[in-house]
C-alpha cells in the first residue's frame, strides 16, 4: 500500500431516508359502498450503517465520495398495504476505527470487529395509516399520520491502526528500514527526518507458518504530546498496538536518554500506554562492533534498569531473528 493511499481522517454527511406517508384510503367495493378505513402505514426511512470489514485498511473508499444519503420510505396503500423501506446504506469501514460527532468532537462509537454494523443515521418511522384511527364514534377516520423526517449529520472518521506490534521512535531511527527487511512493505526510505507521514503496515512471517503485523509508526518528537510536529496526528495510531517496539539508534549521543523521552510523551498523551508490553532495540549496529555492544548494554542495564534490549542491524541482518523472537515472545505472554 502507497502512503498517497493511506487516508486514516475523513469528514462525511450521512442523510437517512424519510419515513412514508400512512394512507388514507376508504374501502369502496361494489357491493360495499361503506367499507371503511383500509389504509396502510408508511414504510421505514432507510438507515445509514456503519460496518467493519476485517479486508479494509484504510479510509480511501471515502477520499471522493463523502455525502451519503439512504432511501425514503414508499407511502401506505389501500388494503391495509405497508409501504417498502427506504434502501438502506451500508458504509464498510477498518477495524479501529472511532466515530466522532463532527460538530462537538465527542466520540461516539467505535468499529473494533469484523462484521460489527452500528446505525449512524436512523430512517424515519412510517406513518400510520386511517386503520389505526377508527373507533366506535369515529368509523371513517379520513386521516393518516405522515411519516417522519430522517437525520442528517456530520461525522469524523478517524482510523486508528490495528496491528500487533508498532515501531515508536525519533524520525530517522530506521523504523522504515526494518519494516522493509522484515516484512514484504516498501515503504519509503530517505536521509531525513518525517520521511514517514502515514502509517504504513506489514507482514512479519515467523517460524511454522505463524505471523504477526508490524505498524511503522511515522516518528515523534519531544512535545508531541502537546501536538508539536503533528503530535497527536501521529500518537494515536500507537494506541492500537498490542506490543511498542521502541526504537533508538545506535549513534544516538544518550540511548537511555531518548527512550526516557519516548515513553514520557506516551505516558503524557495517554497513562494507559504504559501498560502495554514494551521493548527496547538499539539500530544501526552495524556501525558497532561486539565490545562497543556490550558496553552500551552495560550502560543500559545501569540506566534503564530491568530492561534487556535487542541490538540489531537492518542492513547487516545482524539481531533480526533474535529481535522477531523477543516480539513473538511478548505477544504471547
């Protein structure tokens, strides 16, 4: 997948349809000049539905098309007929994501299974028809009831990436460049920082035929948790995540330092990330040598102590498997 095809943030106008006017017709027959009220009650408006879809990844669908409307309701009939409902809609959306109210921002529902529908916009009931109507002093009401107006509104949908493990770090700490080894992704490489602006997903294929998805997060800066850098933009899609790979590079001045940072703009933008299963790996050590590694683990022990980070290297191969083996490993537990 493209990042120019990644959309995780679109606005959109649902129009449920209106319900149908009840009838008002009186029965008249040959042989029955005075039947009575036979009228029949309006059909159902059509309702705009939201559903999962396990296959979707992202909000594309809605890039072009954002206004959305569903099927009115047909009028009642003679013979005390109900009037068909309105079409419904049905728009498919990802896993994870959150419906917001466009005007307050309140959310208001989230889509976290396949196949989970929730209505957004309710069709307008149907009127009832003059059956409904008749009494003992009153035996040819010549009335019916009309249908009720649909909803319109505005939501926010706004995907926050499911996956099992997400890459967390400063830009240019080569979360790219591991995805790209890893896992069949090309996402897009280069020497600068927010290389990476989307999320981008892959597949890590692990022994006896076992998986597991990889998000690269696009990186974070100090203050991300007050939006610098489009902090909040990009902090969300981490909260999906069952496991937070935390990725520092080798050549980093202070390793313990910038993971320090990492896990308070986390902690600051949402407590509950800290209660996720974590993991530190040093990059780039193919720069490093084997004594230059374990004294940077030695330093680590002491600063970051309980932690046992991976050292690996994206273009040398070094600590891959090791590094894939520990992710497995938090997944299960």
């Amino acid at each position: 997948m493209t990042e120019g095809n990644f959309v995780d943030y679109v606005k959109v106008h649902l129009s449920s349809g209106k319900g149908g006017a009840g009838s008002a017709h009186l029965r008249r027959e040959k042989f029955v000049p005075k039947g009575g009220p036979d009228g029949g009650d309006g059909g159902r408006g059509g309702h705009v539905i939201i559903r999962g879809n396990e296959n979707l990844w992202t909000l594309l669908g809605f890039k072009f098309q954002k206004h959305f409307k569903a099927g009115h309701g047909e009028n009642g009939g003679r013979q005390r007929s109900t009037g068909a409902d309105g079409e419904d809609v049905v728009l498919e959306v990802p896993l994870g994501t959150v419906v917001k109210d466009a005007e307050s921002g309140a959310v208001l529902f989230e889509i976290t299974e396949n196949g989970q529908e929730v209505i957004a916009a309710r069709g307008g009931l149907g009127g009832r028809g003059n059956w409904h109507f008749r009494t003992a002093t009153n035996q040819t009401p010549r009335y019916a009831q009309p249908g009720l107006p649909g909803e319109e509104i505005n939501l926010i949908l706004e995907l926050k990436v499911l996956a099992d493990v997400g890459l967390v770090g400063f830009p240019n700490a080569g979360k790219s460049t591991l995805l790209s080894v890893i896992t069949s992704a090309k996402p897009k490489i280069a020497d600068y920082p927010f290389t990476t602006l989307k999320p981008n997903l892959g597949i890590v294929q692990y022994r006896d035929f076992k998986s597991f998805v990889v998000a690269d997060i696009p990186g974070i800066i100090e203050g991300a948790s007050e939006g610098k850098g489009l902090g909040h933009y990009f902090l969300r899609h981490i909260e999906r995540n069952s496991v937070l790979l935390f990725l520092v590079p080798a050549d980093s001045p202070d390793i313990a330092g910038e993971y320090r940072i990492l896990l308070e703009e986390l902690r600051k933008f949402n407590p509950e990330l800290m209660d996720k299963q974590r993991l530190l790996a040093v990059s780039k050590c193919d720069m490093l040598d084997q004594e230059l590694i374990e004294e940077v683990r030695r330093g680590l022990s002491r600063d970051l102590p309980g932690t046992k980070p991976v050292f690996f290297s994206s273009v040398s191969g070094l600590g891959l498997t090791t590094l894939k083996d520990s992710l497995w490993q938090l997944l299960n537990e």
